[in-house]
C-alpha cells in the first residue's frame, strides 16, 4: 500500500544483515552524525521535527567533498527529475471501527479513551497513529490523545460528561471522570459544598479557566465566593485589632488571701 502510494519498488533483505543494504545503513550514520551528535534537547516528537526542519535548511548550505554546488543547489538542479508527490498523504495510522461502551469509553490497543458522552453506543471510527489516537463519527474528529503505550489506562476528559452530570448532579459524588481528571485540591474542595447543583457548577467554571482556579480556593467556602475571586470582585477581609491591651494579675491579692486578709 505504501510503495504503490509513492510509487517505489520495496526491495526487502534479510533479518540482522545490515551488509546486505550498506548504502542505506550508511545514510542512517550520516543523519547520525550531522542532526543527532550532540543529541538534541527535546521533550516531544513535534519538537524534534521542528529541528529537524531546521537541521535540514542549515545542511543545504553545505559543501560535499569534491562537489563544486551545495547540497541545496544540487537538489534544484535535480527537481524536474523528480517524480511528484501525490496530492494527499499516505495514511499511516491503524484505523478501525469500534462500538463505544454505554460509558461513552472506546478500547483501542489495550486502552481506554472517552468520546463525549452523546456518542455511547455508537461506532466510532478510530485512527490510530505511533503518537496520537483520534476518533470521529461520521468523518468529523470528537476526540484526540495523546498514545498511551501502557496497558488498562483509562483517559477520561470532564468536559466529555459535563452535560451529562447537569442532567443527573447526584452522581457527582462518584463520578470517575471527575475524580481522574480534577486536580486533588479542588476534587477535596467539591466534596464540602452544600449541594450537587453547586459543585456542577464550579466544575463549569474549572472548565472554563482551567488551574487558575486553584489559587482561588483557600479564600472560597462555596460557588459564590469562588466566582467572585475569579472576577476580581473585592473579598471582605476581617480586621483583627493589632494592639489588644493586657491587664497583669495583681499577685498581692494572692499573698492577702493566704495570710487570711481581705481578698477584695
């Protein structure tokens, strides 16, 4: 599917004989040595295309060895050579069709990932790529993660259920997509309000900016309070008197008292 894509003829050689494709192992030791030595300083595969790209647009001024052109310019030199590349590009992923669980949860490679929660019982179209999992219904994409390569996870995300728990607010208190997918501080902070109704609707709120809520909660004992850290309202702070006047005890009435006078 892939050499009829690009239009190439595989050639295959034989497990652990590197000698039988040298040049090819040869052109791995080139890239080595030019793009990855130092190894780059990266945390995400996007990232290290991005210096990839970068590496490639600096080797272009590059001179080879006997060659008069750099390598840039010998490439333009050699593009109506080339043959076009197809309109499209070729898709890698491992696609399939899976029925999501009456949980709104579709398994893919040992996982389990949330769809929005209008999508239980239905087929969902999974594609999954070496770093991410998408799903769509209908060719519209509900769902993007990241892959995980562990077995048995499950990966919530709250504003998947949020409408759902509008509907039935008693279930907050055992909802697994608010416990995996709340911060603990603000998850303890939920469990002392008054009502479902009001934790529905801080969860709106964390939806709607996120951690900046956090720093909000030691000042905030219900919805009304948080909401008005969140925008700026001014909080009622109780003054306590600095200079509290302290009267010593007069230790001479003691001593009146044991020797039998008068202790007023």
């Amino acid at each position: 599917s892939l050499s009829a894509h690009y239009s190439f003829k595989p050639v295959f050689c034989n497990p652990a004989q590197g000698h039988e494709k040298g040049l090819v192992e040869g052109l791995v030791g080139l890239v080595r040595r030019i793009f990855f030595v130092p190894v780059p300083n990266i945390s995400t595969i996007d990232e290290l295309n991005e210096k990839l790209l970068e590496y490639c647009a600096v080797y272009r001024n590059h001179k080879m060895p006997g060659k008069d052109l750099t390598v840039g310019e010998m490439a333009e030199n050699r593009k109506e050579h080339w043959i076009p590349l197809p309109p499209y590009r070729y898709d890698t992923s491992n696609t399939l069709q899976i029925k999501a669980d009456d949980f709104s949860l579709v398994r893919f490679d040992h996982n389990k990932y949330a769809v929005p929660y209008q999508y239980s019982s239905k087929m969902i179209t999974v594609k999954g790529s070496g770093n991410q999992v998408i799903m769509l219904f209908r060719g519209e994409i509900i769902a993007k993660y990241d892959r995980d390569y562990r077995h048995n996870q499950t990966h919530y995300r709250l504003e998947h259920y949020i409408g759902l728990i509008e509907k039935r607010p008693r279930s907050v208190y055992n909802a697994a997509p608010i416990k995996k997918t709340v911060p603990t501080e603000l998850y303890q902070f939920l469990m002392k309000l008054s009502s479902p109704k009001e934790i529905v609707k801080v969860l709106r709120l964390y939806l709607d900016i996120g951690n900046a809520v956090l720093k909000h909660l030691p000042y905030a004992d219900s919805y009304n309070t948080l909401y008005a850290g969140v925008i700026g309202s001014p909080v009622r702070k109780i003054q306590i008197e600095s200079s509290i006047g302290i009267v010593p005890p007069d230790l001479k009435r003691y001593d009146s008292l044991l020797k039998g006078g008068d202790a007023v």
